[in-house]
C-alpha cells in the first residue's frame, strides 16, 4: 500500500509489524484520536467494564500531504504489561494533542482493566486534552450566540451537523470481547477514532483565526458518500478513510504548510514537535483529565465506602494534582531567553502580597480583568513571561499547559508569604530596592526626584499635596505609569524600616 494511504492497523501482538508501525507513528504524531469500547455489563455491577479495544487515529506530521494511520490495540489479546509504558508516555506528553469525546470515563475502565488483570499500574490522567464536546460548543456559541446544551450532543449527532457523516451506531453494543473481530466492527471503531480528526481538521482554523464559517454543503455532501457507503472490506476501508482525509484536508488547510515556526521541545516519546497553531489551541482550549481515586471505586462501592473514600482522597489529590513545590527555571531565566528580571502575576487569593513585592522592588502584576478566569490568568503569564501565585489548587491541574509558569504558595501571612517567594525563587533584595516600584499599579517610579515645585505642578487636577510637606526639604517621586506622587515622609521610613526586618537587610 502506498504511504499516502490511510490503513486500519490490528495491533494484538508487541512483536507484530503492526506495533512497530505503531510506535514510528506516535513518534510522527502531533494530534491523535483516542477512543476505546468494551462490553456493555448490567447497570448495577460492582466492577467496571473490561476495555478490550483502544482505537488510536494518528494524524502523522504537519504539512498537508501528511497522512493518518488508525491503529486497532487489542487488548484482549496483547500482553498489557508490555502496552502500559507507550500507552502511559502518549497519554502524558506535552508534544501530542489528545483528542476524545468525553474519555474520562474511557481512561477509568481502561485503568480499572490493566489493575484487574494483574498490572499495578493503571492511568490517571491525559495532558494535552481537547474534548469534542468544548471544540463544537465553542464554535456554536461563537457563531450563533448558543449556549452550551445541558445535554451532551451525541458524536453522532456532531458528526451529522459538522461533517454531514453518518455515523451507525448500531455495533455500539456488540460483544466487543468476542474474538475475531468482524470486518464490521474493525470499520465502526476506526471510524469513531478517526472522525475526532476529521472534525479538529474543520474547527482547526476557527480556533486559530476565529472563522466562525465551518463547512460548505458540497464538500459535505461528498464526504459523506464516500463514508456511507455498504462495502466494508479491508481495501476499501482504506481508501474510503484516505479520500476522506483529502477532503477535509483540502477544504480546511488550503494547501498551506503550517510546519513553519515550530517549537523545538524534547520529550520521551515525542521527536515532532508542535506547530504554533496547534501550541495556541492548546494553550486557549486544552484541557487535563486527572482521576482521583474515587474516580476509581465503582459506583456500588463508592456508596458503601463514601466515607473511607473521602479520607484517602485528601492525600492522593496531592499527588495527582502536581507538586506544589517550584520546578524552575523560571521563565526570566537567561537560558530561557528572559531579562532576568523576576516578574509574577497574583491572583484575587494572593492580592494583598502584590504590594509587599512592590515594596521590595519586585515586578508583581495583579490580572486585566476583575474576575479572569484560568485561561485568562495563564494567557497573561505566558504572555508577559511571569510566574503566576495563588492559593487556588485547581490553578495546578493546568501546570503542564503553563509549562512550570505557577507557584502555590504555601504560607498564609503576607509577610511570611514574601519570604517564601524570596527563598523559593531565590530573589536577590537589596536596601537600594525598597519603595522603588509604585504599590498602586507596579509601576516605576522617574529616574530623578522632583522638587516641591515641581511635584505641586505635576499634581495639579490629579492629587493633592499636603500644605505641611511644602515647608519640609522633601524629595518627591513620581510613578511613570499612573503619575502617583510619593514622597520620604514617615510612612516611607517605616515602610523601609518594616522591609528592612522582614528581608533581613542590614543597614
């Protein structure tokens, strides 16, 4: 078969041709499919069902004349231990757009299903996650003003409205566990897979420059007759699967190269890195799947064992969720390309230790907006290359997006929070840096100080100069950003005498 075809790959053994081409794929992939089917069991079971088939689609390279390949792992038949280390790498690195519709719960039977069968290890989270679901909501309330649905649309149903593809459902509930699989089955679990590409290749332009036009109806309608056709042989799949991808690909990406700027970046598994496009997407949209262990315990079992759940929970999220400690460099760092100048952004929990940083003549921004959301808060840091500091916990699960860009701080008082902000980053305070930054907007202050009349001529219509300063031999300061006038009056010197303390800085 040529290598500008797609194929459908039955992996079920590790020494196969078929896994080999399946591990050169991933090192070649930068968004995959991932979707997995299992036998359906009676409702009120105390396990979760055994995963027999996870369907990988690989969507190979950058540039448009790049091509897919879908693999089929068999888990019934493969050695799991063997699987678990690839599996494992794929669903954690940076490098790999993950794409699924809702796969959390496809990851907790797929974890339950390496425990059960004698496997210690299991899987407990996805980075680099893009649900189906968040691209067609997004794109739906951007183009029509609608807000997202209570009820989940069906892939299906997706498929039908973007792709114009009907997707059969009927195999859904088939004996998955049955061996071997009919040509039938092998052709409905690639396409589930492959159609998570399908689908990214038309949003992918949307996402990135805001096109709010999603598919024209000819190219539709064309692609779906060649998805919906009645022959389901192995060739013709392929070829059906190929043409598929052609259309997309014409339609979305007009033969345009986007391998052009891409981010170098080593990784474990990975040796293709992602374009700027797709680094964008996953920075607005990614998301992380991560279980907790009550993520983990059937439902039966979570009721009888809510309690005792609940307790373990506690320090199993610490570990799940990311270490709290600092993992440097830090993003001013000069190997980084940074100035070396420390600089952070403090969310609403951690605002009050904005002005302490200022005082000591850290750069400490507060969000644009009143209430940012994560998104927000990331897209600042990342931008304005800053550590993000907060007390929010939920702001770690988004720690491999913002690439070591956030620092949970541990102490509550503000004075013991700058310390540790000054030990852990291992800032550098000296006297000559007190009061030097204005604690109002972050800004800095003129390079000389102003004389009485010139400060009075620089507050006038803005601020008021007290009369009793006017008889003192003062030196005034004026921020550069906001226009604040400051002057060494007595709260300046108990500010540098409380600094002074609390830094340790000797006269």
């Amino acid at each position: 078969m040529e290598t500008n075809l797609k194929k459908i790959y039955l992996v079920s053994s590790t020494d196969s041709p078929e896994f080999t081409r399946l591990k050169r794929s991933l090192t070649r992939s930068t968004v995959i499919g991932l979707d997995a089917e299992w036998k359906p069991q009676r409702s009120n079971s105390s396990s979760f069902p055994t995963v027999t088939l996870l369907q990988v689609a690989c969507r190979l390279g950058h540039a448009t004349d790049d091509v897919s390949d879908v693999f089929l792992i068999d888990l019934a038949s493969i050695h799991l231990p063997s699987v678990w280390e690839l599996l494992n790498d794929v669903f954690v690195s940076p490098d790999v757009l993950k794409l699924g519709f809702r796969f959390k719960q496809d990851l907790v039977y797929l974890s339950s299903t390496f425990t059960q069968h004698g496997y210690e290890h299991g899987f407990h989270e996805v980075k680099q996650y893009l649900d189906i679901t968040s691209i067609y909501n997004h794109l739906q309330h951007k183009q029509f003003g609608r807000k997202p649905p209570k009820d989940i649309k069906s892939l299906s149903a997706i498929c039908k409205e973007m792709l114009d593809i009907s997707l059969s459902k009927e195999l859904q509930c088939s004996d998955w566990s049955h061996r071997p699989l009919t040509e039938e089955q092998k052709l409905y679990a690639a396409t589930d897979a492959h159609c998570l590409l399908q689908i990214f290749d038309v949003c992918k332009a949307n996402l990135v420059e805001g096109i709010t036009v999603l598919v024209p109806t000819e190219i539709n309608v064309g692609l779906k007759e060649i998805l919906t056709g009645p022959d389901c042989t192995s060739k013709i799949v392929a070829v059906k699967l190929c043409k598929a991808t052609d259309v997309i690909r014409a339609m979305t990406e007009n033969g345009q190269n986007i391998a052009n700027g891409v981010v170098s970046r080593k990784t474990t598994l990975n040796t293709m890195p992602m374009d700027e496009d797709l680094l964008r997407i996953v920075r607005k949209y990614g998301e992380r799947i991560l279980l907790k262990e009550s993520d983990l315990l059937p439902k039966i079992s979570k009721k009888k064992t809510r309690r005792r759940a609940t307790l373990r929970t506690v320090n199993t999220d610490k570990h799940l969720v990311g270490s709290v400690d600092w993992q440097g460099p830090p993003p001013w760092d000069l190997s980084l390309g940074g100035d070396g100048c420390p600089k952070f952004l403090l969310d609403v929990m951690v605002e009050g230790l904005a002005k302490h940083l200022r005082c000591v003549g850290i750069d400490a921004a507060i969000p644009h907006s009143k209430k940012p959301d994560a998104r927000e808060l990331l897209d600042q840091a990342y931008k304005e290359n800053r550590v993000l500091l907060t007390r929010d916990t939920k702001l770690l699960r988004h720690q491999d997006l913002a690439k070591h860009q956030i620092y949970r701080v541990k102490s509550l008082l503000k004075n013991e929070q700058l310390l540790e902000v000054i030990e852990t980053f291992q800032l550098k305070i000296s006297g000559n840096q007190l009061m030097s930054r204005c604690t109002k907007c972050n800004g800095r202050f003129i390079q000389k100080p102003l004389t009485i009349e010139e400060a009075i001529e620089a507050a006038k219509g803005f601020q008021r100069i007290p009369n009793c300063l006017f008889n003192k031999n003062l030196e005034f300061w004026q921020c550069m950003n906001c226009h604040q006038l400051y002057w060494e009056g007595t709260q300046y010197h108990n500010a540098v005498q409380k600094f002074m303390e609390v830094c340790k800085l000797s006269e």
